[in-house]
C-alpha cells in the first residue's frame, strides 16, 4: 500500500500525471464520483493529522484504495473505520 495524497487523486481522475512509476487498471480504479468522495476523505483525515489513506498497488498498479472513514479518535474501533474500494 502506498500513501493517497490529493495529487494522486488528481491523477487517478485524469488530471496530472504522477511521477511514481504507477500505472491504473482500464477503466480506472472506481468511478469518478467515488474517487471524489474519497478524496474528500482523504483530505479530512489529513486536515486532521492523519495520513490513513492509501492506494492498494499490485505489481505497480492500483487495484483499491482502503482509507479510514474518519479522523480517529481515542477508543475508536479501528475494525469499523475504514472503507476498501476495488
């Protein structure tokens, strides 16, 4: 898994090109409009100190994406915070 950062949502929606050597499935790793939800997630989490977003990556491809739903706080269940797109 490789860190999601809102430049690599750019590129997964087609708007830059990213210079990791990362390629994506055809057709893309999820529909437009759930890549900008998670996006807006991602970028949440990381307002907040938290980097818990990531690109599930197989043989340098992005398969998924898996992501907390939320900041979490002390006594979350981390089991029941996250999301996994693929």
């Amino acid at each position: 898994m490789i860190e999601a950062t809102d430049e690599a949502f750019q590129w997964m929606l087609g708007g830059c090109e990213l210079q990791n050597g990362l390629n994506l499935p055809e057709g893309g790793v999820d529909d437009p409009v759930v890549l900008g939800i998670v996006r807006k997630i991602t970028a949440q989490l990381h307002a907040a100190g938290c980097r818990g977003s990531w690109m599930i990556v197989v043989d340098g491809e992005v398969v998924g994406l898996c992501s907390y739903r939320r900041p979490v706080s002390e006594g979350d269940e981390l089991l029941h915070k996250y999301i996994v797109n693929m």
